[in-house]
C-alpha cells in the first residue's frame, strides 16, 4: 500500500516519525527492563541483573524484518520481539526475562508509551488553537453575519460567536482528553499473576510509577474501557475539528466568500484550473476526520472481548488506535494553522446579510408590526415584503414603508431600526464574552 501517498498526507509527520516500528522496539523493551527492575527490588532478580540486562540490550540490534515476519505465526509483535530478546542476553540472564509476563502485558504497555507523548502534543495544539480561536473572537464580537439554517438564510448572529461555538468544541474535546488515563498492562498468561501470588499487583503498580503510566485496579486484558474511553475521546477532537473544516469550507464558496483559508505557495492548486483556491486544509482535516470515525467504529465494537484473552477484537484496536491519534494530531496541526491565518471579510458579510434585500429581517419587523396588525397579519405582512424585496431588488424596510397595511400606522425610523441586521444580534456578544470567560477556566 502507498500509505506515503494514501494515508500519511492526512496524518502529522512529527507523529508519524516518532511512532514507527523503531520505537515500538523501544517501548516492548522499556517495559520489559522496567519489570526486570521492579522485579530486581523486591529480591526476585539478583542484585544486578536489571543493570546487566540494560547495558546488553540497550546496545543491541533488533531485528524489525525478523519480528514482523514473527507476527504471522505468533499473532503479535511481542512474542518474536521476546525471542529475539532473550537471544540478545547472556546465558545467565536469560530466565530473568520476560519473567512473570505475558504478550498483551508488553503490547498493550507499549502502545500506552508510545501514545503518551502524543497525548501531550495533542494538548499543546488544543491550547494553540484555542489561542487562536480567542484572537478571532477578539478581532470579531461584533462583526455582523448572517446565520444560517438548513443550509439558508435566517437571522444575523457575529462572526465572533460562530467562533465562540469552534473554540467550544475544541475545548470540550481537550479536557475529555485530558482527563484520559494511559495504564499499565501486567497481568502474566490469565491475568492473575500466576505463580506469584500477592506480589503480582505490587509488581504491577511499581512498573506504572517506574514507567511513568497509570496504575489500573486490575489488569485489563479483557476490559477495553482504557481503549474505549481513549478512542471515542480521540474521536470527539476529530468532530470539533470537522466542524471548523466543514463551516470554513462552506464560507470560502465564490458565491458566499466570507472568509479563506491563509495562503500558501501552491496550496489549494488545482492542477486544471489554475484560478482554483482550493479550500484544502479542510479537505484534509475533514479526511482525517471520517477516517477516525471509522476507526472509532472498530474500537468500539471490540470492547467485548472474551474470557481472559480476546481472540481477534484486541488484534483489531492496534492499527486503529494508532492511527487515530496521528490523524488526530494531523488534522490538529492543520487545524491551528488554519484559525491563526484565516481571513476574515466583514464587507463580504455585510453584502450577504443585504442578499435578500434585508428580508431575513422578517421576524423583527413581524414583532414590531403585531401590535398594530395582529399576529397572523403581521407575519403575512413581513413575508409578503420580503418576497417582493427579493424579487425587485429593493430594500425590504422601503418595500414595507409602502405596503398598504403598513403606511401610516408605523414609525418609519422604528422599522428601519428593527429592519437592520447590526441591531438584531440577540446575545451574540455576551455569548463571546461568556465563553472567553469559560475558555480561562483552564
């Protein structure tokens, strides 16, 4: 599979870089020198042993061609990465390895360290973006927009607060995230700890502090509430980030233009049509997006897995899981580069609230007419104008000024008032103010 041509271009390359089979080598091997550490402190191990295993393997050269080929009979990475090990080590060391554990224990506390860091970099673009997010609303609380519903037109709402609603999104999904627990996996073949009795759980909380991970209640081989609870967090970014790409994309439209993603050199080219600004950005954050969706889906319906070992259901989160945090990451990374550099046009804004000739303004002017005409009469009123306003090209609160149910009996300025869209804007401001205050209460 081209995965440099199909799958990478949606994923962050710094992640990608540092998640290869180099260091998935790195983290089978942290977590199996850990145990020979805890296991050296309270006297199962001779006294230097741990150091001696160290000093031998963290010199040695793995085989990555050997232990994937190894997964085709084994079933997973450990199992030949084991073999390979305890081949690397002195005779003497030998029965020291491995000791207590069993497959999963060092893929699943692997796959946990080596998204560790990925985490935390997930939370420095959340924070970047919501910097961002913050400047936008600061630049624009005020900036009049139309809003719109069902893909049309409907009442004017700010810029600053269809910002305000991203920046939510984005902060929301960050704190879930952050509140996300990464733990050790130590169980041995059925995870009781066999043959070791009480010291099991006690090996199994020291390797979490020594490994810098969570310390579970149990070990969690058939428990996937870690993954579950990982990979829908992971998915709730990629909806707030799809959400920015889909509402962005839909105002970069010719015909709307009310914003653009920041410029480039080449980027959003078309390769036939060389006056296409391509909203691409979007397009990738919104691939990586339904990509993660899918993976979530596998996830998921692998929580139930059977009996001590799952059979299939635990082989099927690697790829996904994994995945799903470099898409996120990659769509992050486009993400913050995407808020910092937008660009915004008011006078765009101000042309499209005037499209229907003021029209949109059918509501107010319904409300204020009520008095006069009735309910039922007022709102046949104002759609009737804004029908003609839209179909002369005249402005709505003129068109109104001279309807026969109108003329004489309404203050001419009070329509104009409830007829213009930078006076009707509801609780859009405190809204932005509301949220920034939120956005603070980190």
């Amino acid at each position: 599979m081209p995965a440099g041509f199909l799958k990478h271009p949606f994923m962050s390359q710094r992640a990608v870089a540092a998640c290869d089979e180099d260091a998935m080598v790195n983290t089978m091997l942290a977590f199996e020198l850990a145990l020979a550490e805890v296991q050296e402190a309270s006297g199962a191990v001779p006294v230097g042993v741990s150091q001696q295993m160290r000093h031998q393997l963290e010199i040695a050269t793995f085989s990555i061609a050997d232990i994937a080929e190894g997964i085709a009979s084994g079933g997973n990475a450990a199992i030949p990465f084991v073999k390979q090990g305890r081949g690397l080590l002195a005779d003497e060391l030998k029965r020291y390895w491995h000791q207590g554990a069993t497959s999963q224990d060092v893929v699943d506390s692997a796959l946990m360290l080596l998204l560790k860091p990925r985490l935390a970099a997930l939370d420095e673009l959340l924070l970047r973006c919501r910097s961002a997010a913050t400047a936008l609303m600061d630049a624009h609380i005020d900036t009049p927009m139309v809003g719109r519903t069902l893909m049309q037109q409907a009442l004017p709402i700010t810029f600053g607060v269809k910002v305000a609603h991203w920046a939510i999104g984005l902060e929301q999904s960050r704190r879930r995230l952050s509140h996300i627990e990464l733990p050790v996996q130590f169980g041995g073949a059925v995870g009781v700890h066999s043959g070791w009795d009480n010291v099991g759980l006690e090996w199994m909380d020291a390797l979490a502090e020594r490994l810098g991970l969570a310390a579970p209640v149990l070990p969690w081989h058939t428990d996937r509430y870690p993954i579950h609870a990982l990979g829908t967090a992971l998915d709730a970014v990629a909806g707030a980030a799809e959400k920015i790409a889909l509402d962005v994309s839909l105002l970069t439209q010719t015909e709307v233009g009310e914003v653009a993603e920041p410029s480039a050199p080449g980027m959003g080219e078309s390769s036939s049509m060389p006056h296409k600004r391509n909203p691409v950005r979007s397009a990738l954050i919104r691939g990586a997006a339904r990509q993660v969706h899918g993976h979530t889906s596998v996830l998921v319906n692998a929580a139930a897995q059977p009996l001590e070992r799952g059979l299939g259901e635990w082989h099927a989160e690697w790829a996904p899981l994994m995945e799903s945090v470099l898409l996120v990451e990659g769509a992050l990374e486009q993400v913050a580069v995407l808020l910092e550099g937008l660009e915004v046009y008011p006078e765009h804004m101000q042309r499209n609230l005037s499209a229907t000739g003021g029209g949109i303004m059918a509501e107010p002017a319904a409300r204020l007419l009520a008095p006069a005409l009735g309910t039922d009469r007022a709102k046949a009123v104002s759609a009737e104008a804004a029908e003609t306003a839209r179909q002369e090209a005249r402005a709505y609160a003129e068109v109104l000024l001279t309807h026969p149910d109108v003329k004489g009996i309404i203050d001419p300025e009070s329509l104009r008032k409830a007829c213009d869209p930078a006076l009707y804007l509801g609780s859009s401001i405190d809204q932005v103010l509301r949220t920034q205050k939120w956005l603070r209460i980190s």
